[in-house]
C-alpha cells in the first residue's frame, strides 16, 4: 500500500513541477507560518518525498501534512524552486482518494459547508448572521439579524435579496457545477470520505436536474 500511496503521489502531473531537488536548507521551514505553531516542518515533507521515505511520507499524511495553511510562502523563497505547500496539497488529495482516517477526521466538520455548497451554490448564508453563531456581539446581533430580510430587499441586484444563501445562483449553474464535479473527481472523493453526505448530496443533486428538465421542457412547450 505505501507503494501505491508514493506511485499516486509521483505520478501526479504538478509532481515534477512542484519538486526539483532539495537542498536541506531550512528556508521554507523558517519563512513557514505552520511551523511557527504546530510540529511541522515543510523541509520535512520535502525531504520525505526527495527520499522517497515511504513510511515516512505515509506517517505524515497520517497528521501533518494538515497543519500546511496553503499560503505558499515557502514557494516564493525555495532556491530550487519547489513548492511544499503544492507537494502537501497532493498528499492530502492522495489521502482523501485512499480514504485514509487523517483525510476524513480533517474533513467532517466541513460536512455542513459542503451540503450548503451543493444545495444553494454559496458556502456562507445571511440567515447564519444571528444570535446563536454571534453570541460575542451581545444584544448588538439585533441590529443586524432583526431587519434582516429588509436589508437584504435594498441591495439593488435582485440576486442577493435571498437571506437563505449569499445570493441565488442560476439553476442552470448549478447543474454545470454538478458535472464539473463529477468528471474532475470530486464527488467521487466525497463518497470516499463520507458516504452518508454523499447520498444526501446525490439527492438534492437529482432534484435540481429534474428541475432543470422540468423548465427546459415547459420553454419547449412555450415555444
Ligand atoms: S524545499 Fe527548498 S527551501 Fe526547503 S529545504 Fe529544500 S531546498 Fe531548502
Ligand atoms: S504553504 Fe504550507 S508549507 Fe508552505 S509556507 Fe505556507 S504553511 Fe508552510
């Protein structure tokens, strides 16, 4: 399995674009937020991988390769041009196709984001502006949460006046971004690491396309 796990990760197209030969230096582990705060250092990883340390690139998908914040410091200032935070971003998609428990404890808490995605196109929502997720803004929430609806009906674009979702996203896109998602992996990677979301997701998913062949149909019939 650590073969496989390696052949994934080497085989991936950005492999060779992202790793170059490593030097040991250091640079990317000092310039690196992440290892500022938590055991990890991205000269690690890359010296994993350079080395082709099986075990120790399985033992640190295992855990650290999430604490990477993604904010490609170490890119800019690698002498050999690598990019550990573009190595690390494999490992975790290597991880998540091999439903490894790191990916899918990492994950879980994104489960609602992910179902707010699919079902209305937008992670973030007004109605989520309210007492119970602010309760640091005090009594203050009310001015916000109370006239909510009112505010949202004076934004001018007739998209955002929804409170439900950060603004209405086409039918039509919606149904663009599900094929997306499926031909590029994505979904296939989400039942891997929750099937139960998965089928939740299949659902509303089959719902918006019959929706969306519904009002195809009914401009047919208009016509
Ligand atoms: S990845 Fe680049 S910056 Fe980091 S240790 Fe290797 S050569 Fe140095
Ligand atoms: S991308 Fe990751 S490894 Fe690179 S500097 Fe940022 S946190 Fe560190």
């Amino acid at each position: 399995m650590l073969e496989e796990i390696f052949q994934d990760i080497q085989s991936d197209l950005r492999y060779d674009h992202e790793l170059n030969g490593c030097l040991n230096c250091g640079i990317c582990t000092a310039t690196c937020p992440s290892a500022h705060y938590y055991d990890y250092s991205p000269r690690e990883i890359v010296q994993l991988l350079w080395t082709e340390n099986l075990e120790g690139i399985y033992d640190a998908m295992q855990e650290k390769i999430w604490a990477c914040a993604q904010c490609y410091t170490c890119a800019a200032r690698c002498p050999f041009g690598n990019s550990p935070g573009g190595l690390v971003m494999l490992m975790r998609e290597v991880a998540i196709k091999h439903g490894m428990e790191s990916a899918k404890n990492v994950l879980r808490p994104f489960s609602r984001v992910m179902l707010k995605l699919i079902s209305t196109g937008n992670q973030l929502s007004p109605d989520m502006i309210n007492p119970d997720h602010f309760a640091d803004w005090g009594p203050n929430i009310s001015k916000v949460s109370a006239p909510l609806a009112v505010l949202r009906k004076a934004i001018p674009m007739a998209t955002l006046n929804t409170t439900k979702t950060a603004w209405e996203v086409n039918l039509k896109t919606s149904v663009e971004l599900y094929t997306i998602w499926e031909e590029t992996g994505v979904l296939d990677q989400l039942e891997t690491i929750d099937e139960n979301l998965f089928d939740v997701i299949s659902d509303i998913m089959e719902e918006k396309r019959e929706d969306w062949e519904d009002f195809l149909d009914e401009q047919d019939d208009e016509d």
